[in-house]
C-alpha cells in the first residue's frame, strides 16, 4: 500500500497515548476514527483533542482553520466495526498480551485484507501478536514516544512475518507527520527503552545498595553527562510501574539479570508510589507534578585561603589550575619540567583569553586569574600547598610513585587527592605514611566547563579530609558528589554500561550506529547518541574504562563487547584517530 492511499485511519483505544495518536494524526489531514469500548474514554477523547489542539493554535504551532479542520475529521465510536473503512490501524490498548490480541483478531472480521495493522506496544512481541492474527504479514510495530504530537521518534518494529509493503507504508506514514522513524527488529524495549531501562534500572540498583544518594546520582548524570535528567527523576516521570513491566518483559526474554528490576521498584510500587503521577516514587511531587525538593547543584561557598599544588601538565591539569585560579586560589602547577609547567600554564591563558574573546569575563578578571598561577619545574614547589592533587597520566604504577613523592615532599596536614577516573584511589593512599590524608577528586573534562565533582573516600580516609575535599570542589563552584571507592564511582559506572549495550546492538546487528543514536537523541532527549559519544570519549578510553568495570565487578555482561576490542585494536579510536564507529575529516 502506498501512503498516499491512507486517507482514514483509525485509533484503538484511547487512554493518554491513543489520544496523542489521534491528535497527531488527524493535524496530518487525515479523517481520524477514534475507537474505545469504555463510552466515557471515547466521549472525553474528542473534548481532549479539541483542548490540546486549542493549546497548539495559542502556541503558533497551529492555525485556526487546520484546529476546525481536525476536529471536523475526527469522529469516534465504542464500535470496533467503526474502523472497517480505515486503509490503516493503530491500536493502544494496555500492556496486555490478551487485551492487544482481541483487538487484532477482531480488527481481521472488521477491516479490509491490505489494511496495516500497528500495535503501539513498547514491551510485547510483536510477533507473537501477529502470529494470532489471520494476516500477519500487515502487522507492523509502530511505537510512539509520548507525548505522540512533540516527541519526533517513531520505532517501526519487523516480524519475521511482517511484508515490505506494510513495513514501507508504515515508515513513510511516521516520516509523513514528522516523525523520525528507526528501524527495530522484535524484542522487548525495541531500541530506545532496551537501552535507557537497563541504564535506568542500574541507578535503581546503585541507589538500592546504598552506594550513593538519591541525590548525587541524579546530580552527577545531569552535570558529568549533560543528561536533561537523572536517572531517578526520570523514572519517576516514566512512572515505575511502566518501568518495571518494560524491564519485566525485556528479563523474560533475555535471562539477563541486569534486565531483572530492581527489587526496590517493586516495593516503591507496592507501597503506591508509582512516582510523579502519583504523587512519591523515589522523589514527591507537589500537585502540579513539580518535584516538592528541586534539584539544584549545591551553592558555593567562600574559597578558603591557601594554595592548591597540582602535579601535571596535560589538558586536566591546566583545566584545574583555570578552575581554582578562578576561583581566588593560588595555584602551583608542577610539571616534570620547567618547560612543560610553563606549556600548561600557557594552556591555562589561551583558555582564558577564548573566555575574553566571547565576552565570557572581562580582560582584568582573567588577568587576575592568571597572575594566580605559578609553575614549576620539581615537586618541591608543592610543599607549602594545604591541597595536592596529581593529574597524570591513568597509569598505577605511575600514581603511586607520584604519590609516594608527594608524601616526602607536603606539609604535615596537607590534602593529597587523585583524580583518577578509574583506577582504586585506596591503592594510591598505601603508597603514602598518611593514608588517612588520601581522597579521591575526579574532576570532568573540560574542567572549566563542568560543573561535576566526585569525591571518592576510601575506607583509609579520614572525616576530616574528606569535608576538605567537598569544601575545595564548592569553593571551586564545583558540585561535589559523594562516591565510595569502586571502579566507575557514579558517572563511568553508569554511562560506560549503557555504551557497551549499544555497541552489542550494533554487533548483533540489531540496529545501525546511526538509528541508535537517532533513538537516543529524539527518545529520551540525550545530547548526544551513544556512538557519537564513544567517538568524542575515544574507544581506546572507553574500551579501559569497561575492562575496569568488568575487573572489580566480574560480571560477564560488562565484558567489553568484542566489536569495541576489534575497533581498537584497528586503530579506530574515534574523532581523534579520523575513525570510530563514523569517519572524520582530519583537520
């Protein structure tokens, strides 16, 4: 069928998101039959559309004339046999597998033999529905993103029964209102949910384990990741019976118990917080659905006097010296070289002036900023600084040597802090007389820019050093998250997962790089998609970072994927090498 032949379309059922259907397909010009057994659903449902198309007509969005339009194409029923003139239907029954296949089987008695079917469903087989129905080869997944009208993703979901031409209709019918369709092959949570739900149920875990609070792992998604939202908040908005029935089904079919859900889901559910619709889940919520405790990075606070010695002369410590220089410190930067102190220090005032040439500060302030900013060429310069923090190169044995210098040559009392993003801080802190002294502080890349601290306490860390750690990152206008010592901390051990699920999507040709990253940007609002991502980290990085998960947590399903090691050891390492998961242009 060509979709130029869909000139009616019907809509079964119609709850919060066949209502979006409708919506969105009748302000396509499209005579919409809008169909539901309960006559009080079906009576709201045109007064529901007429309201929301009112609000779309006050934005701009929509004319006057295409609202009168609308609702002139728009007719509903309680009657299944209502859609028998419809050339294609959608339904958004619950998440049922009895209810969804009904209203199939009873669509094969109503409608014509080349009308398209399309289940919105977002967890069941789509071809086990199909197989109950007299024709499966028209039985298409179409699953809409909510809300249906703004939300752009579309995932056009195959069986090993669905024909080319219903798959064809139905791609060009999503691109035909807007949408950005991606191509899904049949098993729970599609594309877009079987990533987020698994990332999403982690943070439930960690929250679970008492590992982080609620709070700092939300924080340190939004400001280590640019994420829209935390993971908690998110679920909250998703609603966690949602979540848990997506996650539900996604276990049934893998076995995977990283798919199972988080047990404090189901007792979150039990309890009747089911999250912002009613009112609690992991956060509460006022009436108007807004979070009752918001969720603001935490304010800083005065700078306290002293002097911050950082031994390096990469991209990160210059970073960190523009960070506290900024902030009133007076920064010691400490390279192995007087010339390479000196490089770093440069790094710090070309920043400085990109920030003057795009009237980010004014000239006298990064003047000042920089004037705050010594160097030198040994690590005895550092023995006045009341904080040390080393940012070399992600190697042990190359810490632990700088650490058991930095003993011999800090001041009784002073602060020594790694900023490792990966290697056990606690291992740092033994190569020291002053264990107790050690915390870790990982700042993210580029440190100017973000706003993220993770402040890492071993079991060896001390009360006191530990507040001082937290009271540098506010003083630096940083937002300091609490981590336990553990491969990942918040951030890696939360991100890096999700990566690697991506990347055995595309190794088990599920789905290509570029719907991935389509699905992630337009379904769950990410900056950035998770190739794109692996391409901007550096593969070589990201593929370190997974192997220390997969050491400290041995669990197979945080191996690496093979596609990633083979990428590596290619060569492709992403933006950097001119070739990742895409090819760049070299500059």
């Amino acid at each position: 069928m060509d979709v130029k032949d869909i000139s009616t379309v019907a809509v079964i059922g119609l709850g919060t998101l066949g209502r979006g259907l409708a919506e969105t397909l009748a302000r396509s010009g499209r005579a919409v039959i809008g169909v539901d057994t309960d006559p009080a659903a079906a009576a709201r449902a045109a007064g529901a559309l007429d309201a929301s198309l009112a609000r779309a007509v006050r934005r701009g969005d929509l004319t006057g004339r295409e609202h009168r339009s609308a609702m002139a194409g728009l007719r509903t029923s309680t009657d299944p046999r209502a859609a028998a003139d419809a050339e294609f239907v959608v339904e958004a029954v619950p998440e049922s597998y009895e209810e969804k296949r009904d209203v199939l089987r009873a669509l094969d008695a109503v409608v014509r033999p080349d009308t398209v079917l399309a289940t919105g469903t977002n967890a069941l087989s789509v071809t086990r529905l199909a197989a109950g129905t007299a024709h499966p080869e028209r039985v298409v997944g179409m699953h809409f993103f909510h809300p249906a009208p703004v939300m752009r993703l579309v995932e056009v979901v195959r069986t090993v029964f669905t024909s080319p031409a219903a798959l064809d209709a139905v791609t060009a019918l999503a691109r035909g209102l807007g949408k950005e369709p991606v191509a899904a092959g049949d098993r729970p949570g599609f594309v877009a949910d079987g990533l987020l739900l698994r990332y999403l149920n982690r943070a439930a875990a960690m929250y679970e384990s008492g590992y982080a609070s609620r709070d700092d792992i939300d924080a340190a998604m939004r400001l280590g990741c640019g994420l829209p939202m935390g993971p908690l908040a998110l679920l909250d908005l998703i609603g966690l019976d949602t979540a848990r029935a997506v996650l539900e089904a996604m276990y049934q079919e893998s076995g995977d118990r990283l798919d199972a859900p988080a047990p404090v889901l189901g007792r979150l559910i039990a309890a009747g917080l089911a999250g912002r619709k009613s009112g609690r889940g992991f956060y509460r919520y006022a009436a108007d659905g807004a979070a009752a405790r918001a969720h603001r990075p935490a304010a800083a606070v005065a700078p306290p006097a002293g002097t911050v010695g950082i031994a390096g002369s990469g991209t990160m410590a210059a970073g960190i010296a523009e960070v506290f220089a900024k902030s009133g410190h007076r920064v010691v930067l400490a390279g192995r070289t007087d010339a390479k102190a000196r490089a770093a220090r440069e790094k710090v005032a070309s920043s400085l002036r990109r920030s003057v040439d795009k009237k980010r500060m004014p000239v006298e302030a990064a003047d000042a900023t920089l004037g705050r900013v010594g160097t030198a060429g040994s690590l005895d310069a550092l023995a006045g600084a009341d904080l040390a923090l080393e940012a070399v190169a992600e190697d042990l044995d190359v810490k632990r040597g700088l650490f058991r210098a930095l003993d011999g040559v800090c001041r009784e009392g002073a602060v020594l802090a790694t900023t490792t993003s990966s290697l056990p801080v606690v291992a740092c802190a033994r190569a020291t007389a002053r264990p107790e002294d050690v915390a870790g502080m990982h700042f993210f890349n580029p440190a100017p820019a973000m706003g993220l601290v993770e402040v890492v306490r071993t079991v060896l860390t001390s009360d006191a050093a530990h507040a001082r750690v937290r009271d540098a990152a506010l003083a630096a206008g940083k937002h300091p998250v609490d981590c336990g010592d553990r491969a990942g901390f918040i951030v890696n051990a939360l991100l890096f997962p999700y990566l690697n699920d991506a990347v055995r999507m595309v190794q088990d040709h599920y789905a290509t790089p570029d719907d991935v990253d389509t699905a992630m940007r337009l379904g769950a609002g990410y900056p950035m998609g998770p190739f794109e991502l692996l391409d901007v980290v550096g593969l070589d990085v990201s593929l370190a970072i997974e192997r220390s998960l997969h050491e400290e947590f041995r669990d197979p399903s945080l191996a690496p994927a093979p596609l990633l090691e083979r990428l590596v050891a290619a060569g492709f390492l992403g933006r950097k090498s001119g070739r990742g998961f895409r090819a760049y242009a070299r500059d």
